[in-house]
C-alpha cells in the first residue's frame, strides 16, 4: 500500500516541535488526537464562535501558530462544578489540576488543515476532561463530523506499520478488542502479548472484527487505535512519532472523502447516484434483522425515519435529519448491502455522519 497523501508534507517540523511536540505528559493520562472532517464552505473560526454549545462555559481558541498549510489553536474550557474533587486534607472541593500545581498543566490543542478539510483535536487531559472537550466538538455537527475507521482499514494501517517496519522490527499487541454488533453481539477483551497476523487470522475466524488495540514499541511506549478515530499514544512518544500513523489514517479518510464528495457533486448534477456500504455477511436475510437496523436508525440523533416499503430482509426508508433539512433513502435491496440515496439538501458533511453512525454497527466499505 503505497501513500501519496501525507500529513507531514503539510506540517511545519520546527512549528510542530515547537508547540504540540513540547506538550506536558500529564500523570496517569496518554496524549489523545480525535480526528473531524470539515465543511469546508465555512470559516471554522467563525462557526466556533457563532454556533458555541451553550452548556459550555468559557470557551476560546488562541491563535499560536500559523503557517501556509496551518492554523494551531490552543483551546480554552472551564470546566464544569461537577468535574471538581474533594481535597483529602482540607475537605474542600478543587479540580484535580488546583491540587498539583507542580506537575504537568492540562492543555487542548485544536490543528486546523487549510489545504484538507480535516482538523485534529490533541489532549493530554485525563479520560474524563478529554471526553468533556471532544464532547464540544462533535457539538459542532453539522458543520463538522468525526471520522471513523473500519476494522478493515483498522487492520490494514496495523499490517501496513508491521510490513514497512514504522516503528521497528519488534512491535508487539498488548492488548485487543474483538467486537461484532450485528448477527449476534459479541465483545471480545484479550490482554495477550500478539503480533498483528494472528489477531487477523483470530477475527476472520471467529467472524469478529478489530475495534481498537494498544500496541507497545519496545524502550518507546504505547500506542493506542481505534475505530472510533482516534489516537492515544503514552510514555516517551511524543505528536512527532505518530506523524505516520496520521499519514495512514488520512489516506483512507481522503478516499472515502472523496466518493462521497464525488456523489454529493452527482446529486447536485441532477445524476442518479448512490452510496453502498457493503457488509462481509448476508445479515438481511429475514425480517429480524430488518427490523433490528431499523430500530437502529430510528436512535440516530434529531431525525425522523419513514418506511415506505418492507418485505421479508428487505426494505426502503427515508430518513431526514432535521439539524440540516438533510433527507436521504436509506434501502436494503441485498442482503449484504445498505444502499444510501441523497436527495434534499444533502452535504459532504451529513453523509459522512450518518455513514459513521451506520458503520458503527454495520462495518463495512463503502462503494459508489
């Protein structure tokens, strides 16, 4: 697998040491990157500040670094009273980082691409702070959405990390997660010291697919992946060291971007066009399971889902999302396939939202 698209021809090294290569490893917590598409018809410096969630108090972003294919902001949140903890010696309610004024200060970070419609969140707060924060931002849909990775793309960057030797010859999983949501929910932990093959070779069997996995590089640290895009990495790596990691992450992004662009640009053409996610397994095949994806979608946030027509595992639906007037058909024609048809007022954005939410549950790839 070659990659012609990277991430590093678009950073400036010295800028990035400078600021996200510098930033504090904080007590017990591993740096987290979440990665967002963008619509890039909007200035997001002003949806920030036009579309804030009101449940969020004194938010900002700084600019501290701008180059040609750049902008880094430093973001800025107060966080809530009930994040706050009680001092065991006085009894009296801080927040954790009050009471550790000598170590590490928690910090955001915000990277915004101007080439891509693409942006990275970097934390090193703990989980729950950095939930908090990257809670903020997927408020921002619709005018931005995170980006999910399949299993199989998932494995593909891990097979791609062993084969080219990114991070040396003895790269190892510490530990795994297997996971199925639909013909059956299944969840799988193993805490088992594998090389990436044979974790493979154990989801095909046991028809299971790789959700996340903490891998260690020998006398450098942990890294950890998910399908839910995002990166933790601890110990001695630093924002630098997961530049190829990056790279990987948004050569598949930039494929699915764009097949979904290429068929919102159909659509707006007046072209009959269509996206399909196609599933390993024939998982339509009787009423049951029709009816369990469409209580699926029936749970997708601020829309309305109508049946139109439903016969046996297959079915159509539409779909409208009222946060953007959105409204797309939603079919299963074949057993294993989930065909997606845009009609009003769809964007690069709600789609690539919706697929996310669909792949969830119904891994699978995507096709024209």
């Amino acid at each position: 697998m070659d990659v012609p698209l990277r991430i590093s021809t678009f950073l400036d090294q010295e800028a990035i040491n400078v600021h996200l290569d510098a930033i504090p490893k904080v007590p017990s917590a591993p740096l987290k990157l979440a990665f967002y598409a963008l619509d890039e018809r909007y200035s997001f410096l002003e949806i920030f500040n036009e579309w804030k969630p009101a449940e969020y108090k004194g938010t900002s972003l700084t600019r501290i670094s701008e180059t040609e294919k750049y902008i880094l902001y430093k973001f800025y949140v107060t966080l809530p009273e009930k994040f706050k903890i009680k001092c065991p010696k006085c009894n009296e309610e801080f927040y954790e980082t009050e009471l550790r004024e000598s170590e590490a200060k928690e910090s955001t970070y915000f990277l915004r691409f101007k080439e891509l419609p693409f942006a990275i969140v970097v934390s090193n707060s703990h989980f729950k702070e950095s939930d908090y924060t990257f809670s903020f931002f997927n408020k921002y849909y619709p005018f931005m959405s995170r980006i999910l990775l399949r299993a199989k793309q998932l494995s593909d960057i891990l097979s791609y990390i062993e084969e080219r030797k990114l991070y040396g010859s003895d790269v190892y999983s510490q530990d795994f997660i297997l996971k199925r949501y639909y013909a059956g929910k299944e969840t799988e932990r193993h805490y088992k010291k594998r090389d990436f093959k044979s974790i493979f070779a154990e989801a095909r069997q046991k028809k299971l697919w790789l959700d996340n996995i903490t891998f260690r590089v020998p006398e450098k640290g942990r890294i950890q992946l998910s399908r839910d895009g995002k990166i933790q990495f601890y110990d001695d790596f630093v924002f630098s060291d997961v530049l190829p990691l990056i790279d990987l992450i948004m050569l598949h992004y930039n494929e699915s971007y764009t097949l979904i662009k290429k068929t919102e640009l159909k659509r707006k053409n007046s072209e009959s066009t269509s996206i399909k996610i196609i599933l390993e397994d024939s998982s339509f095949e009787d009423k049951e399971s029709v009816l369990e994806f469409i209580n699926y979608l029936n749970k997708y946030k601020d829309s309305d889902l109508n049946i139109m027509s439903m016969n046996g595992g297959y079915f159509e639906s539409s779909l409208i999302d009222y946060k953007t007037g959105t409204s797309i058909d939603i079919c299963v024609y074949k057993a294993n396939i989930i065909t997606l048809i845009p009609q009003f007022q769809t964007n690069t954005i709600s789609l690539i939202n919706l697929i996310n939410y669909i792949q969830e549950e119904y891994d699978g790839r995507i096709e024209n």
